[in-house]
C-alpha cells in the first residue's frame, strides 16, 4: 500500500491483477488523449516566450519612438496653432470687453445698486412687516383659538377617554384568552409536527443518503482517484515526449532555416543595411532637421509680427502707455562726439554751443 491507502482507508484493499491491469489500460487511454493537449499547449508556451523574448521589445520601442515624433509635432502645431488665436481673440474680443466692462457696465451696475439699497429695501421692509401683522391677527390667532377650545376638549372627553375604557375593559380579557387558546393549539400541532419530522427523516436517511453514500465511497471516489492519478502520470509523460519532440523540431529547424538566414543577414542584409544608413537615411535626417529649424524660424517671425501688430492695436485704441499727448514737441536727440548721427539712448545735447563746448572741453 502507499501513502495515499495509508490516507484514505477506503483504498485499504489488496492490490489484485485485474486492479493493475485496469490502471495500466486507464493510464494509456489517458495518455493518449492527454499528449496532444499537452503538445499544443508547450508549443504555445514556446511561441509566447519567443514573442517576448524576439518581437515585442522592438516593437514596443518603435512604437514609443513613433508616438514620441507625433506627439512632439502635434504639440508644436497646437502651440502655434493656439498662440495665434489667443493673439487673434486678445485683440479682437478681449480690448472692446474690458472698454465695455469699464466705460458702460460698471457705472450701471453701481446705479443699480443704489437703488436697490436706498429705495426698494426700506420699502421693502416695511411692505413685509405689515404684512406679517395682518397674517397673525387674521389667520393665526383665530385658529389658535379653535384649536385650544373646541378641537381639543371634543376629541380628549369624545374619542380618547371612551377608546382608553373600551381597551382595558374589553379588547385585554378577550386577547389574553385568544392567546391562551391559539397557544394550547400550537402545542399540539407542534407535537404532532416533530412525530412527522423524525419518522420522514428516518426514511430519508435510510432509503436515499445511506445508498448514496455508499455509492459514492465504493464507486465514485475510487474511479474519481483512479482517473486523477492516471491524468497526472500521462501528463507528466507527454511533458516528456512533448520536449523531446521540440528539441528535434529545434534542431532541424536550426539547421535548415537557422543557418541559412543567418549565413544572409551577415552576408547580404548587414552591407545594404550600412549602405541605405549612410547614404539615404543620414542625408534626409539632415534636411528634416534643416527644415524644422526653417519652419520654427519662421513661426518665430510670425510670432514677433502679430505680437506688434498687437501692441500698435492696443496703442491706437487706449493711447500710449507714457503719457506723452501727440503734437507736443520732442527733445532733441543727442550726438555723440566727433560725429552727426543722433544717439537715442545718449543723453540730450545742450541747446546754447558754447555751453556744449565748455562740457566737452571739461569731458
């Protein structure tokens, strides 16, 4: 016997010839049509790896590059793209509102509120409370007093007291004896009740659960086992088969496919390889970075030229920033020693010459 008789004491039962020679016929059976299962599911657990190992990171790498590439232009045409309609709605929307938020809405808003402050709310106030007055001298008081000295004493001495009487003087006796009664009834039902229930549960046990059970223990449990065992062994053995079968595949296909592509991608693939990577694929790499650097230099430039036009806009509609008003004159540029063209930035030459002679004597 071993360990699993030693577990289980319905298999404590000599092992005979006809008993070996079922398991062996059920193990074969078993095998039989367990080794293809088990062939298919090794050789998709071979294809998985491989896909891991082979397909899926340059893929997986050449997807991240191909969405970094899109994201990068989709985010520098959106930006352009959003820079120059919040430009667009800057000088076109958002000018007039401020002008009409300040000039127009916001002097009518306080109008409004001075109105609504000094002469709705005191009338108001006073509407309300005369209002409030007439509703309890009206309605309130009146149904105070109603309640309080009609409704109340007809329904304590009307309705109440006699309904009190009717409870503890009749409806009491008569519902203790009901219950006593409907009580001694139960009793005997109940009696009856649990005769009933043993006698059915003694035939249930007898005629149902006891062949049932003797049914599974004898029959059941032990094919159940037999059939376990037999689905285990035959398992591990196509394991077996199934791998020796895929290191002869392994091999014939390292020979026959292996060598050969091999023997092509060094020979031919790897020279074509070098000779697109520097001959087409350097070249255009250069010329899309040259005209990336075309194209953002040209956004630059349209960028700084709606930014002026921008500024010239908002100038010829609020004024300028400085408060200097148009027509009044402009200081006289300053010239820079030993030379006729104006210096904007240089401090403004002195309007008397002997003056400017005797500062530049002194300098």
């Amino acid at each position: 016997m071993d360990d699993r008789e030693h577990r289980d004491p319905d298999r404590a039962a000599p092992e005979t010839a006809p008993n070996r020679l079922v398991r062996v016929v059920v193990r074969v059976v078993v095998l039989v049509l367990v080794l293809p299962v088990r062939m298919v599911w090794d050789v998709l657990v071979a294809a998985r790896h491989t896909f891991d190992r082979v397909v899926r990171p340059p893929v997986a790498r050449g997807l991240a590059a191909l969405a970094r590439g899109l994201g990068r232009s989709l985010e520098w045409l959106f930006s352009g793209i959003g820079w120059m309609v919040g430009t667009f709605i800057g000088v076109l929307v958002l000018i007039p509102s401020r002008w009409l938020y300040t000039s127009v809405l916001t002097p009518l808003g306080h109008g409004l509120r001075w109105i609504g402050t000094a002469l709705l709310a005191p009338a108001a106030r006073g509407l309300g409370t005369g209002l409030a007055w007439l509703f309890a001298t009206l309605l309130v008081l009146p149904v105070a007093t109603l309640w309080r000295y009609v409704i109340v004493p007809v329904v304590r001495y009307g309705l109440i007291v006699p309904a009190v009487w009717l409870y503890g003087a009749v409806l009491t006796p008569l519902g203790l004896g009901t219950a006593w009664v409907l009580g001694q009834a139960w009793r005997g039902i109940a009696a009856t009740g649990r005769g009933l229930g043993i006698a059915l549960a003694w035939l249930v046990m007898m005629l149902l659960v006891a062949p049932v059970s003797w049914t599974y223990r004898r029959v059941l449990a032990p094919v159940g086992r037999e059939i376990a065992a037999a689905f285990e062994v035959a398992w591990r053995i196509a394991g077996y088969v199934s791998r020796a079968v895929g290191r002869a595949l392994a091999t014939i296909a390292r020979y026959v496919i292996g060598a050969p592509v091999s023997w092509a991608y060094r020979t031919l693939c790897t020279p074509v390889g070098h000779v697109l990577r520097d001959s087409v694929w350097a070249p255009a790499r250069r010329a899309a970075a040259e005209a990336r650097r075309a194209a953002r230099a040209a956004l630059t430039s349209a960028r700084e030229t709606v930014r002026q036009a921008r500024r010239d806009a908002w100038r010829a509609l609020v004024g300028t920033t400085g408060g200097a008003r148009s027509g009044e004159p402009v200081g006289i540029p300053a010239r820079t020693l030993g030379s006729t063209t104006t210096v904007p930035s240089a401090a403004q030459a002195s309007e008397t010459p002997l003056l400017g002679e005797k500062l530049v004597k002194r300098g």
